[in-house]
C-alpha cells in the first residue's frame, strides 16, 4: 500500500511537472514573438521619426519653398487663419 503511495505520488508529480514545462514553453514562445514584434516596431519607428525630423525641419521645408514653391507659397499672419467647420447644410468660419 505505502508503495502504491509512492509511485502515484513520484507520478503525479512527474504529470506536472511536464504540464507546468509546457505551459512555460508556450509562454516562453509567446514572449519571444512579442519581443520580435516590438524589435521591428522599434525599427520602424525610428526610421519614420528620423525622416519626420528631417522633413520637417524649418531649414529643410525652406529649401523645399525655394526647390519647388518659389513664388506659389506666401506668408500670412496667425491671425488671418480660419478655421472651418463642416455642419449638415453649411460650412462655419471661426477665427
């Protein structure tokens, strides 16, 4: 009897033993993808942020006014802008 103990209980740990290393492994995996996904994310990243910077420097867009918008570009005053909200039936002019 107290061998019938001992083997079902050297079993049963064993049972979990391997239940607890699968669940592990498949969280293990689970991270692992994560991590990948973010790797490439971080890439990502820092290349659209670098090319943000670089495009929207004020000395990059007024090297971009006088490539390309030489004289379709003009400066306006702050206050002169509008903002315009769209309603059902009408457009709305708002300082």
């Amino acid at each position: 009897m107290r061998k019938f103990f001992v083997i079902s209980l050297i079993f049963l740990l064993i049972l979990f033993t391997a239940i607890i290393k699968n669940s592990t492994k498949k969280i293990d995996e689970d991270i692992f993808v994560l991590e990948e996904n973010i790797r490439g994310l971080k890439n990502e990243f820092e290349n659209i942020k670098l090319e943000f910077e670089f495009l929207s420097s004020s000395e990059r867009l007024l090297d971009f006014q006088k490539s390309y918008f030489e004289y379709d570009l003009i400066q306006k005053d702050i206050k002169e802008i509008e903002i315009i909200r769209k309603g059902f039936d009408h457009l709305k002019l708002k300082n």
